[in-house]
C-alpha cells in the first residue's frame, strides 16, 4: 500500500486556516427548526457538459424562487444512514494513487418509473442509466499524465481488490455525462471507494434536442435506484462483496449537486441511506416536490462553489448550508467559474483541491477517518487564500 500522499496536517498549518472548526460525523438526531433559504437560485441555465461550455444555448431563466412560493424556472437492506453508524467497521483510509482503477459500464434500468415524453421522444416506460463504475482494483497502478499526484488510469474489467469500499454515486450537470468527470472520479476509486457515475436520461448531453431542466425532480429516485442496485449485486457480478451499501456518500455538479442534495435533504425526496454529501455549484431547492424546507437531521454537507459562478451565483451556496444545517463546510474557489474547477481532476491547483478536499470529507464521514477533517484543512491552507478558503459551522 503506498503512503497517503495529502499535504501537511501538522497542527501549525491546520491553526492557519480560517474557519469554525467542524465535526464530520454522521449526524443523529434533530437540530433546530428549520431553515430557510433566502433565495433559491434557479441556475444551471447553461450547459455544464464540458466540451459545450463554449457554444450554450438554452431554454431556462436565472429567476430566484422562494421555497414559500414555489415559484421559478427549474434548472431495501436496513442500513446505517444519519441515525447511527454503519455495523461493518470502516474501508482503510488511503491515498490517491493508493490502488489501480477498474471500470466497468452499465446499463442500471428501474422499471418501476418512465422516462418521460421529451424532443421527439415517446414517453418510455422505464428509466435506463448507462452508468459508469470506477472501483479499486489489483494489479499496477498505471498512471495519467500531467498531475503532481499520480492519478490511475482506468482498466476497463480489471479484477476488484478486496473490500468492501464506500460507495459514491456521483451526479453530472446539465448537457453533461458520468464519465465527463472521470479526471476526479477515478482519483476517489484509486483511494479506496466504489464511484458510479450515471448519465440521466433527459439531463445530459445524450437527451434528445437539448437537456429538460425539470426533469430534475425525478433524478433524486435514479440516485436512490443506484442504491438499490449496488446494495443487491448478483452474486456473479464481477463487484459482488466489494461494495459497502451501508456507507453512502453523493455528491454531483451544478443540476447534479441539485440533485444530490434533494436526495439527502428534501423531505419527499431523501434518501436516509445516504451518510454524506459533496455538491459543487449546485443549490437546495424547497420547491421540488413541494419538499419545503430541508431536513434538519439529514447528513454532513461539503459544499464547494466558485465566487465567479456566474451561472449558479455564489451567494446560493451560502444560502444552501445555512438552509441545511450544521455540521457544514464551505470551500469557496477564488475567482472560479462554473465549469473548469469541476472536471480537471489534479492537474491544475482548483481541480485538485476539489478533488482532494471531496475525498477528504468522504474519508471524515464514510471511513470515520479522525484525520480526515484536518487534511481537509491542509489541503485549503496549501492551496492559498489567493486559490481557495474554508469556512464550516460544527454541530
């Protein structure tokens, strides 16, 4: 097993960083009443594929809404969720680079729920996932190029290493895909976590005419599917015992960081599987479902948004962790933008504090990892304040 390769956490560099110190845990039991959302900031009007950053066209307004109004343009097992902690003990924390990547794609089908009529499309009467799996697996770490830290490439079939691992269902934004984000995804896989990366079916840049924003409201029940699909693998399944369905973490981009934090906090759309949550650029949103405000027993929060988002203003990240509730953290990117930060993996400094920082949460929260916190810390302070700061509230 090679070292974990994360900066500093001496106790020097973590007393430099700038925040309340917060305790990544899973949560249990009520907080308060609940908060509000000031303003839900629609966003995610603009396709979040990368390779359509340059050329957005599209159909939805940047209007706020209230949760009070509803109004707005849209962009199994018993398990251990926020009440108590898992039964099995915790995956072995390691570094980037730690195991090579296996992959595999699926299609994950749930024939309980349509896919709507959209573009030309007939209504279908279920709803197809192709999802990309990233996993730990044996056998040589080959590795990319142009990073500082090795990141693996991915073997497609390669033979998983034992576990199991925590499981991470990652949600791509608007116009985007799964393996859109394979630079960080496979960084997570490489550290010891199962990552499956769908592409939902009227959201992506495979939908038929352009991305249908309110189709966001049934994306949250294909998190939940995915759930269910790892947490009861055929015995013949190349991951069978390899996946830990009792710790569960989201996290997901713009519209997937929508849809990541409905499936965590929204009162009829949570899944109380889920022990943690990551969004980037996204923002809660009452008004799915008429969900209200979020729960306030619901897991630890990262959220991680650049104050030059010009698509989902920074302000709803903000607006988002005071609505949720503590514990949270709050890695702010200077100067970021709404799409580069997010798909670049580790090869500049904002990708790979997005990644490093992401990982380091899931390792407080999914592997009950005590350092994980203050490597997160190290990895901000690192960074510089020029590049990225931290803020968080504990519970």
């Amino acid at each position: 097993m090679s070292p974990i390769v994360r900066p500093d956490t001496s106790p020097a560099a973590a007393a430099t960083t700038t925040r309340a110190r917060s305790t990544l845990r899973r949560r249990g039991g009520m907080l308060g009443a609940a908060l509000l959302i000031g303003a839900v900031l629609t966003g995610c009007g603009s396709d979040d594929q990368p390779d359509a950053a340059a050329e957005t066209t599209d159909d939805t307004s940047s209007a706020a809404a209230s949760p009070s109004t509803g109004e707005g343009d849209g962009p199994g097992s018993t398990t251990a969720g926020a009440d108590g902690p898992a039964a099995d003990p915790a995956a072995e924390v390691a570094g980037i680079g730690s195991f090579a990547v296996g992959s595999l794609e699926v299609d994950v089908v749930d024939d309980s729920r349509p896919t709507n009529a959209w573009g030309g499309q007939e209504e279908l009467p279920q709803r197809t996932l192709p999802t990309l799996v990233l996993y730990p697996a044996e056998g040589e770490v080959v590795t990319a190029d142009g990073s500082d830290v090795a990141t693996p490439e991915a073997t497609p079939d390669a033979t998983p290493a034992e576990g199991p691992w925590p499981l991470v269902v990652f949600s791509h934004g608007r116009g985007g895909t799964g393996p859109a984000y394979v630079n960080t995804l496979r960084a997570w896989a490489s550290a010891g976590y199962v990552v499956l990366a769908p592409t939902f079916p009227l959201t992506s840049a495979e939908t038929p005419e352009r991305p249908n924003t309110d189709d966001l409201v049934n994306q949250p029940a294909d998190v939940s599917h995915l759930i269910d699909w790892a947490s009861d693998l055929p015995a013949d399944s190349p991951l069978a015992g390899r996946v830990d369905a009792e710790r569960v973490g989201l996290s997901g981009h713009s519209l997937g960081g929508f849809t990541s934090l409905a499936a965590a906090y929204n009162p009829k759309l949570r899944d109380d599987r889920v022990d943690a949550v990551a969004e980037w650029a996204g923002a809660y949103r009452g008004e799915l479902a008429d969900g209200g405000a979020p729960v306030q027993d619901g897991p630890p929060l990262l959220a991680v948004h650049g104050d030059g988002d010009d698509t989902v203003p920074y302000e709803a990240a903000q607006n988002t962790v005071d609505a949720v509730g503590p514990p949270w953290e709050l890695v702010t990117l200077v100067g970021g933008e709404h799409i580069p930060p997010y798909v670049t993996g580790m090869a500049d400094p904002y990708g790979a504090v997005v990644t490093e920082t992401t990982l380091d949460f899931f390792d407080a929260t999914l592997k009950d990892d005590p350092e994980g916190d203050d490597r997160l810390e190290a990895v901000v302070e690192e960074a510089g304040a020029s590049v990225a700061t931290l803020t968080g509230e504990e519970d």
